[in-house]
C-alpha cells in the first residue's frame, strides 16, 4: 500500500492455473539473522521468532499476500531489465518458482488472489500510450547516474484489473489513480482506493487552494470506494479531503480497516467503517504516522506500522480492533519494517523491510505467537 506524496520519499510504497511467463527461482541465499532482533512483549515473551528473509532478486520487492489456502503469495518487485517498475509476480511458497503474473509493460501494484484462486486483481497502467517512453525515461535517468528519493507514483493512468485464465479484464476505466484493492474474504466484493474526485465533475467543487494542493500532491483527493467482483455497483465510502487509503475487508466480509492522513500528510491513524460507510472509529491515537493495518485471522488484533519511535524508524505494532488497549510494538529493528500481512492461520507473519541507510527493500517472514500477542493486549 502506498503513503502520501509528502511522506513517501524517505519509503518504499495489497491461482490454481499456472501462469507459465518467464518463471524463475528465488535463489536460496541464508538471511543475515545477526541483524534481526526479535522483540519481547513486556520483556518476557516473544512475538516474532525465527526470523528470515524470503526475497533476494531486484532492486526492491514488497507489499505481499497470501492466497487462502496460504501456498501462494503475490507480491510486487523491481527486477525486469527493460521496465524499472514494479510487476506483479507470483510465489509457490513451497517450491519458491516464481510466475509473473503481469505484462511487463508499465507500472504495476496491489495485487490480490480471489478466495477461489483463479482470479488474480492489481492495478497497472500498461494501457497508457506512454507507458514504455516513461519506462525508458525512467532507465536512462538511473543509467546518468543521478539519483532521487524514492517517492510513490500516483500515476492517473493506474486502473484495476483481474486476470483469470491468461485473459485480463479492466474493471476501472476512470480518469485517476484506482489502485489499492483486495477481495473481501467471501469472494463479494473489492474495496479500493482513488483519487477519481480529483479529475471528474466533482473537481469543478474544490476550492482554488484544494486545486492548488492536489497538483502538488494527488494523494489529497485519495478516498475508499467499494464495488463488487466484476467491477459493478461502485460506491463511495469516504469523503475526507486528505488520503485514505490502504484498506483492507476482515475476515468476517463485515468491517473496512485503512488508514488516514492528516491534511498535511504528516501524520496518520488507523480507522474502521461497515462496508456500506457507516459506523466510522478511530482506532489509533498516537498522533504519528500509524498506517498499512492488517487484521489477525482471528479478528482479535490488527498489526499495523507506525513511526512511533522516530521519523525514519518505523516498526510493527498491534492493538485490538477497537483500540481499547495500549498498542504493542512488536518489532525492534533498524530502518523501514512496514506492510505487515499474516498468513491465513495466523501463525506466520510476512513484511517488507528496508535497512537503515539501504535503498533495497526485501520481503521477511517470521513465525507469529498468537496467544502471546492476546496476552499483551490482555484479551483473555
């Protein structure tokens, strides 16, 4: 999932057919396990343990979830020579083989597996004439040797697709970013993100400073919006002049997790909603960067990344689902831990890390102590 403009620079940025295109294999090269600390929960119990990294190929990989029977993984990653961008690939996890499941061509993020694991959602921008001159472009500004912070792209020629049987189907087709989507667990519908209000009717409504704030920053206009599987009745969930974004449906196909920024960009929180907009909470307080919630299978906790301790220091944390109890943290780790996901049982947890001063972020895994995270929240 993505953050706003303003804070996106010092960061990174969501089948039982096989999809035979350009496989590969993750090389099995041994995690630097000296780096990796895991934490105690109130200095006696372990949350994460046996610590160790999945992905090694490209010059970034991230942003990963599981099918539901939890033998797949789908995640975004840099590693073609001719695109700079991210493609969507696909991992048996227990073979490590490697399908890419987009085109090559463009941008590409939030990828998905429907609960039946024949359709496959992500968001792409291969339809934009200019996609392959922006790739080049892209190449021969990191072939000048000139270099710049990583900031996410809120590309308005990113839209939402699902690829079933080699075939793919355009389910978006607004001016804008739609981006951001998942499946609800029951298979019904998707929730999404865009910034839709940005180029349509309901732009001519902003105000000349709201204008002014969108160019320099198109994550302002980001809102939820809810549609069904095959792309149908599109509703609008929230209308907050600011990014939300970044959600997620629980495992019951009830309740809407994402996450809000402040105006600013500078801070944000982890909220809740039904699926049909209403009954909105707040569940985080903190007032930092708190953002990426995932719920637990259980529906007991969400996990979430927060930059509590620092500016550039983010780190895992968990708190109940209706923010009653003071968070946990989780991690203690160098740099950027952030896109916490857990496996469908619960009892593995999957994230993308960025070490301190290191521009190459990589996927890790860790094996997940579910009723020690209950007691540290006291919810037994």
């Amino acid at each position: 999932m993505k953050l706003p403009l303003i804070i996106s620079a010092i960061l990174l940025s969501s089948c039982a057919q096989k999809i035979e295109i350009n496989k590969i294999q993750e090389a099995p090269k041994p995690p630097e396990m000296s780096e990796l600390v895991t934490s105690e929960v109130n200095g006696q119990v372990e949350l994460m343990t046996s610590i160790n990294q999945l992905t090694f190929a490209g010059k970034r990989s991230g942003e990963g979830y599981f099918s539901a029977d939890g033998y797949e993984y789908i995640f975004q990653t840099e590693r073609q020579d001719d695109n700079p961008f991210y493609q969507i690939y696909k991992m048996d996890l227990e073979t490590g083989d490697l399908d890419k499941v987009s085109n090559g061509v463009g941008k590409t993020t939030c990828a998905w597996i429907h609960p039946d694991g024949e359709r496959i959602l992500f968001a792409s921008t291969h339809l934009d004439p200019e996609a392959k001159q922006k790739q080049q472009d892209e190449l021969d500004f990191r072939a000048s040797g000139q270099t710049r912070r990583y900031s996410w792209d809120y590309d308005e020629n990113y839209d939402i697709f699902v690829k079933q049987n080699g075939k793919m189907t355009q389910l978006t087709h607004e001016k804008g970013y739609d981006a951001e989507g998942s499946f609800s667990p029951d298979g019904q519908w998707i929730i999404f993100s865009s910034n839709r209000d940005g180029y349509n009717e309901k732009a001519k409504d902003m105000t000349q400073a709201e204008r002014n704030t969108f160019s320099k920053d198109p994550a302002f206009m980001m809102d939820i919006y809810i549609m069904k599987a095959d792309g149908t009745q599109v509703k609008q969930l929230t209308t907050y002049k600011g990014y939300d974004g970044g959600p997620f449906i629980s495992p019951d196909s009830k309740k809407v997790i994402w996450r809000r920024f402040s105006v600013d960009g500078l801070k944000a929180e982890i909220y809740t909603m039904n699926l049909d907009g209403s009954d909105k909470k707040q569940i985080t307080h903190a007032k930092v960067m708190s953002w990426a919630p995932y719920y637990h299978p259980s529906q007991k906790y969400i996990i979430y990344t927060s930059n509590k301790q620092g500016f550039a220091n983010f780190e895992l944390y968990i708190v109940d689902i209706e923010g009653k109890h003071e968070p946990v943290r989780v991690s203690e780790l160098d740099g950027f831990d952030g896109l916490p996901v857990f496996t469908p049982d619960g009892d593995e947890i999957y994230w993308t890390r960025k070490k301190d001063n290191n521009d190459v972020s990589q996927i890790f895994r860790a094996n997940w102590n579910h009723q020690s995270a209950l007691e540290a929240l006291n919810l037994n």
